[in-house]
C-alpha cells in the first residue's frame, strides 16, 4: 500500500489533505511538528512526503534536506510564501513539486498521483504498458484505450503484453505462442491468427487498416508505437 506522509501544522489542513488521500486509497501518516515528521519518514516506510515549509520544530527545508539525505522519496512542498525564491530553493534541494496555499485538496491528490508516477516510472516500479491510446496496466489485468476499458481474453491479453513490452519488434507466431505457455491452447501457430483478429477487433478503430497491430508478412506481428 501506498504511504503518504503529511507534515503539516495546521491540523484542519492537514485533516482535509488526509481524508482526501485515504479516500483515494492512500495509507497516510501525519505529523504537526518538523522533527517528529523527520523521524516518522526514517523509521516509516513512506512513499512521498506532503511537507509544509513552515513548522515548529524544524522547518521544511531543513526536514527535506535531512529526509533526502538518508532516503529516496519523492517531495512536494507545501508552501505560504509565494516568492518565486522559496519555490526555487525547494526544487533546489531536491523537492519534486511544490504547491502554493490556498490549494484545493483535489489538486494535491492531482499532484501526488503525478509525481508518484513519475517517480516510479524513474525507478522501473511501475507496470504499465503505453503505446499510442493503449494503456496495459498489468498488475490489474486491465487494457484500456483512451478512457474504454476494453475486456481482453487471458490469451489475448498474454499476446498484448509481449507486444507491448517491445513495440516495433517483430514476432513470430511461434514466438507469441511461448507467450501462452501453460495455459490451455490448440498449440498450433494459426491458432495464434485467430488471437490477433480478436484483439483487433477489440482494440483498433478499423479492423482494415489496423494502427496498432501490424502484420510483418512471411515472419508475423508487431505493435506498432508510430504513427503513420
Ligand atoms: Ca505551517
């Protein structure tokens, strides 16, 4: 599960942001004090932190310096001053976003789904395939395009990913046929044919001149990740 840390000393503040974040499945962890907020990102496991730039005990800087120091995680600072040197200074050491109050709760689960998912995409956590308007999300087992979840056999979605992991490489049938290993299949090479016509219907806009899946005559398929 996702943990986010709030170092925040305004407690109505720091309340709203924590709804807000639990209510997007987010666990969340809170502290009103600088230092007691350092030492929970030490001894916690905590994925970003939401760091207010002023707070008793220690201040945002100084916590986001320490923290950066000792642990790789994303920060967004929080902050009062709108000068244009504080922003600076906070990207300066190392935070990865910033936001000015007033801000609406909403824009700061904006912010922090952002910034985690840059974030995991720098650290290779992340399991989602993109090419074009096709989106794999693979722990979920979900295929969208553009905002249509699209329902995809397990065989089919098996062919998608292997295509997907290296789109504009060419495969062969027998090849997208491993692909399928120790699931239940005809076990012969057209069988693979009938797949790639399913998955067409169900992915591109004109199963006649397909965008995403295209044949490689005499060798076999690829996903195509240009546009032409
Ligand atoms: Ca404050």
């Amino acid at each position: 599960m996702t943990t986010i840390l709030i170092i925040e000393d305004e407690p109505v503040l720091s309340r709203i942001l924590q709804s807000y974040l639990e209510r997007e499945g987010y666990r969340v962890l809170t502290a009103a004090r600088g230092d007691t907020g350092y030492d929970l990102s030490l001894t916690e496991k905590v994925d970003l932190i939401l760091l207010d730039l002023n707070l008793p005990g220690m201040d945002g800087m100084e916590v986001a310096r320490g923290v950066l120091k000792e642990k790789d995680i994303p920060i967004i600072m929080i902050t009062a001053r709108v000068e244009e040197v504080d922003k600076l200074s906070g990207l300066e050491i190392g935070a990865d976003d910033y936001i000015t109050k007033p801000f609406s709760p909403k824009e700061v689960v904006a912010r922090v789904k952002t910034v985690l998912r840059r974030y995991l995409k720098g650290t290779g956590q992340e399991k989602k395939l993109i090419v074009k308007d096709l989106e794999m999300d693979i722990d979920a087992h979900q295929v969208k395009k553009g905002k249509h979840i699209i329902e995809l056999t397990p065989s089919e979605f098996e062919i998608l990913k292997l295509m997907a992991e290296n789109p504009g490489r060419v495969y062969t049938r027998l090849q997208l046929l491993d692909a399928l290993q120790g699931q239940a299949y005809e076990g012969y090479e057209r069988t693979i044919d009938a797949h790639i016509k399913n998955l067409r219907a169900k992915i591109e806009s004109d199963t006649k001149k397909p965008r995403l899946i295209k044949t490689v005559f005499g060798i076999g398929y690829k996903l195509s990740a240009e546009d032409d």
